[in-house]
C-alpha cells in the first residue's frame, strides 16, 4: 500500500462531517508548516510560504506563494467537503413503540436503501453558551455505534425485493435508545449533546447547547477490497478522495509556483451558500492575493483550475447504463468528465491540456460522456468558471455506488489521480 493512500485511509476515518474534513485537512496544513489567517487585509505573502484560510468551519482555502509574480497565472485545484448523508433536525428526538428515534433530513442525493442494518454514529458542530456566558462552537464525533434503521422483516413486506420505495419521512427513522428511561421519561436530547461535548472539550465546563449541525455517519472504516486489493470501500469516497488527493499535491508542489486548493461545502445541494462554490470565498481570496480588482482579473485569465469530483463507472452488472465509447474502468486512471451542455465546465482546449500532461506525468487517462439519453450530473466546475472565468476541467476518479453509505473506487487510481495532480501543479504540461 502506498504512504498516500494509506493516509488516505486514515483521513476518511477522521473526515466524518464537512466540519471534521475541514479539521482534518487543517491540520496536515500547519504539519506540513502552512499558517491560518483570520483575515485576508493587508498581508504580505512570502515565497515558498503557504497559508490557508477557513470558512464556516465546513470549506477551505490553501495556498502557496510561489517565487513569480502571481499574475503570471495560478493553477488551482477545486474539491468539495460534503457528502450526502442524513442530517438531523431541530427537534429530533421520537419516542415509539418503546423506543427512542431520531427525526432526520435526507441532505444531498443519497441512495437510501444501503442505510438500513448500519452501525451508525453522529458527528457534526454544536453552539452552545459556555461557562463564561460566552456563545461558542465546537465539533463532536461519538466515534462509537449510537443509533441504526433496521429493516422491516420480509415476511412483514413480501414485495420488499421488487422495486422497494422509501419515504424519508416515515422509513428511515433511526433507533437511539430501547431501554426504559428510570422515571419512565424521554431522553434528554440538550444534555446527550452537552455531555458529549464536555466529554471531547472538557475545558469548557458546562454548557447549555443552543443548536446543532449534526449529521449520521457508517462506523465500519474504510478498506481495501478485493484477493488483489484492487479496491477501495468507505462513506465519502465523493468527495472526500479528492480533498485528500488535492491537499498531498499542494503539498508535494514545488515551492517556487503559486498553488491553491480550495475545498467548498454544500456541493450536493447546488453550492449555493455563503461557503459555497457560488459563495465569494475563492474570489475574496484571489483578490488578497493581487491586491487590485486589475491584478485579481488578470490573474483569473492566466489561471487554470481542475474541479476534481468523482466519475461514474461502468458497473459491472448495468454496463448498458454508460455510453459504450465513453465507459470508465476502476484502475485505469483519471477521467475527464465532457457535457457539451456545460454540466460539466471541461472545453477541448482544457482536454487537450489534461492529455498532454497525463502522457508526460505518464498516467492513464480516461473519459466520461453520458448517455445522449440520460441526464448529467454536475459539480463545482461550472459553477466556479461561471464566477470566476477561470479555465476549469472536470476530472475525477472512477468510483461504483456513488452516493452510497459506502462507496468503491480502484486503490490504484488514488497514485494515478495524485500523481496527475502533482504534475498539474509543477506545470509539467
């Protein structure tokens, strides 16, 4: 196993929500030596330095200062944080047939089914009041099987395996708790969260918990799959693989370029948002970086930025589902994602680059079309071309089950897709 993918396998186990992600990259950043700014005003950049900026704790912004001036042109890199999951809402706590639920929101496009008969655990951000009066947040992570959505009997529903429909409103309610409370009452939501946080902050002391930002997770950790280890299995493998891929090339880049990798949140509901792709993070950014609304556009004209998100492929079982010509295969590296409707942002001339440099970085290369008969998803391609004007393609690693509870890529495609990553940032191309 290589050093990348096995650290891989690491930081999907500590990226459990967009808050957890954004922790988790922050500190491989000021490991590697990046320093955070709380502001963007007024700040000198040192060659070879790299800085990182954060935002709603949820998206992220690192960069290096390269030697050059920076209006020669920056090539970035765009990943998002979230994942489809199940969140859970305001007031959430069920008490039914002798058991304790939890009402939850389906967030994203998640494919429900697999979430039944799941070990699952709860992390995510609480706001709270503290000791000293003050309003504070922190993020908690039970790390340990709390609630699961078992599955109604077959003998209760024998139509179960024909197309089976589910109501998230009614069918995917998690049980949290069976035994009998002493005194006969429900669980005390407030205190489970205040505990948990004096469990993980102690130095808070106690705390009355005033809302939540909290969302389900699978407990069983990612792995290698397969008599040949030819596959990676873990929750969050969209969009989480590519954070991961783009933040070891940012890393491995050469000091003397300018680089940047921005990771947005809320992805899986369109990127609208204060922390969005949509949102002004990237742009605000940029212009602290040139200093001038003049230098910032003339950056964005000169710079090229690659939206990594994962690709669909070619499922053994429903091969019939890809366009025969453009079926991408896990282990056969990268594939650059094409709409000519512009659901994804890749032109010719942003292929033509990928090719040239995938031949010189010497990883293989693939390509996605949908179907001319079937609909394309998206990414944050589009949307940050449309924002900023800068050159984007699409590209990502081909990966089955996507939006699952638990998803699959090749394990070779991690090296392929980091090593592609790393040249783009080096300029090999």
């Amino acid at each position: 196993m290589s050093k990348r993918l096995d650290d891989l396998l690491v930081f999907l186990g500590e990226a459990t929500s967009p808050f957890h992600a954004v922790a988790a990259l922050t500190k491989r950043l000021k490991n590697a030596g990046f320093m955070g700014l709380e502001h963007l005003d007024d700040i000198s950049f040192e060659a070879g330095q790299g800085y990182f900026v954060t935002a709603n704790d949820s998206s992220i912004v690192a960069f290096r200062a390269g030697s050059g001036r920076c209006e020669e042109g920056l090539r970035m890199i765009g990943a998002h944080t979230d994942s489809p999951n199940l969140s859970i809402k305001p007031n959430p706590l069920k008490k039914r047939s002798g058991a304790h639920q939890l009402a939850v929101d389906v967030y994203g496009g998640a494919l429900l089914n697999p979430w039944f008969d799941r070990d699952l655990s709860l992390a995510g951000r609480v706001s709270f009041e503290n000791s000293k009066g003050e309003l504070t947040s922190r993020l908690i992570d039970f790390q340990r099987p709390i609630a699961i959505i078992p599955s109604l009997a077959i003998h209760l529903d024998r139509e179960a395996n024909k197309n089976r429909s589910i109501n998230p409103q009614t069918d995917i309610l998690p049980l949290i708790a069976g035994l009998p409370t002493a005194d006969g009452s429900s669980l005390d939501w407030a205190q489970l969260l205040a505990d948990q946080v004096a469990l993980e902050h102690p130095n808070e002391g106690p705390v009355r918990v005033l809302d939540f930002e909290l969302s389900l997770y699978d407990c069983q950790s990612a792995g290698i799959v397969g008599l040949d280890n030819a596959f990676l299995a873990s929750a969050r493998l969209d969009n989480l693989l590519s954070c991961h891929a783009g933040l070891v090339a940012l890393l491995d880049a050469d000091a003397e370029q300018w680089s940047l990798l921005v990771c947005n949140d809320h992805e899986e509901v369109g990127s609208t948002s204060a922390v969005g792709a949509q949102g002004p993070m990237l742009t605000d950014v940029l212009a602290s970086i040139t200093g001038t609304a003049a230098a910032s556009r003339r950056l964005r004209e000169r710079s090229t930025m690659l939206s990594v998100d994962n690709a669909h492929a070619v499922h053994p079982n429903f091969s019939d589902r890809h366009d025969e010509a453009h079926g991408p295969l896990l282990n056969h590296g990268p594939v650059v994602k094409i709409n000519r409707n512009q659901r994804y942002a890749t032109s010719g001339e942003g292929s033509a680059l990928l090719r040239l440099l995938a031949e010189r970085a010497k990883v293989p290369l693939q390509h996605f079309v949908v179907r001319s008969d079937m609909g394309c998803g998206s990414t944050i391609g589009p949307i940050t071309a449309a924002e900023t004007g800068i050159m984007t393609i699409d590209l990502g690693v081909p990966t089955l089950a996507m939006h699952s509870i638990r998803e699959l890529a090749g394990a070779a495609d991690v090296d392929f897709l980091g090593a592609l990553l790393t040249a783009f940032y080096n300029r090999v191309a």
